[in-house]
C-alpha cells in the first residue's frame, strides 16, 4: 500500500524542482514580472483609481552624475499611482520600477544584452526630451526601488529609494 503514496509523491516533487528551475533564469519570458502580476513591487494600477501623480525626471548632471529627480519617494500601501517620467537629460534613460533584488538581476542581464527590448509594464525608456507615464498600485508594504538599467547608469547613481508605508487594516 505504502508504494501507491509513494510514487506519486516523488514524481511530484521531481515536477516542481523542474518548473522551479526554468522558471527562474530568463528575466524577460513570460513569466510574473512581464505580465506585471505578482510582482512584490505591486501591478499595473486603472487610471479611475489614481490618487495623485508624481513626477519624477531623468537627467545627466554637469558632474558626470546620472540621476532621478526625486531620487527618494514614499508611498502608502494600496495607493494607486500615476508617474509622470520626463527625460531632461541629453541620453536615453528608463524607469524600472522593481525590488532591489530584481533590479540587479535585470541589470547584469542588460550588461550581456544591451539591445535588449522590453515593454514591461512596470517600465519605460525614454529617449532625451521624451516623457511616459506609469499607472501604478502599490499593493505591498516595504522597501523597493526605481533604477535606471542602461549599463553603466545604475552606477552613474540613476536609482532611488521607493518606501510602501503598509496600511493598518480596517474592517
Ligand atoms: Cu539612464
């Protein structure tokens, strides 16, 4: 009888070790981050729910600095927001709103592919002059961040600190 369990059970196992590994490597499948679900950051916000719009610019300084402006934001848990991204500088920039974590996976990745194309919902890129806007809910309290990922600009000092306040709950 205790083989009938048994089996099953491994073959299981064997199954999600698998999905775990290819799930995990490429950045820019299909997987959560591209279809903006599930992200820790939040997902794609509606437009009949923003509260208030931030604008936030992307620029080069005249000391070789690269930088957002703010480069420190606070948000409160379940807040939906519009980010008004302008670029005033004089090269190409992005916005990638992610954890830390996630940034710096998608960081080296563009180290290796630089050509590389996205139109994740949770960023824009943005030729100088140009401006985009991201529609955004923060469903999830903590520490995140928004960073430039054009090798070489993350490191120019293009990121910035995104704070979630969790809400208390109300029922
Ligand atoms: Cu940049």
């Amino acid at each position: 009888m205790k083989s009938l369990v048994v089996v099953p059970a491994f073959a299981f196992l064997f199954a999600t070790a698998a999905l775990a590994g290819g799930g995990h490597t490429g950045g820019h499948g299909h997987d959560d981050a591209a279809e903006g679900k599930h992200m820790a950051v939040g997902e794609p916000g509606q437009a009949s729910d923003v509260t208030r719009t931030i604008k936030v610019e992307m620029l080069e300084t005249d000391d070789g600095e690269m930088i957002f402006k703010p480069d420190r934001l606070a948000l409160k848990q379940g807040e939906t927001v519009r980010f008004t991204i302008v670029n005033t500088g004089e090269l190409e920039h992005e916005f990638v709103l992610d954890n830390k974590a996630r940034n710096a996976e998608h960081k080296d990745l563009m180290q290796k592919f630089p050509e590389m194309e996205h139109d994740d919902p949770n960023a824009v890129r943005l030729m100088p002059g140009e401006s985009g806007e991201i529609v955004w809910t923060f469903t999830n309290g903590g520490g995140f961040e928004f960073a430039c990922l054009v090798p070489g600009h993350y490191e120019s000092g293009m990121y910035g600190e995104l704070s979630v306040v969790e809400s208390p709950v109300t029922n």
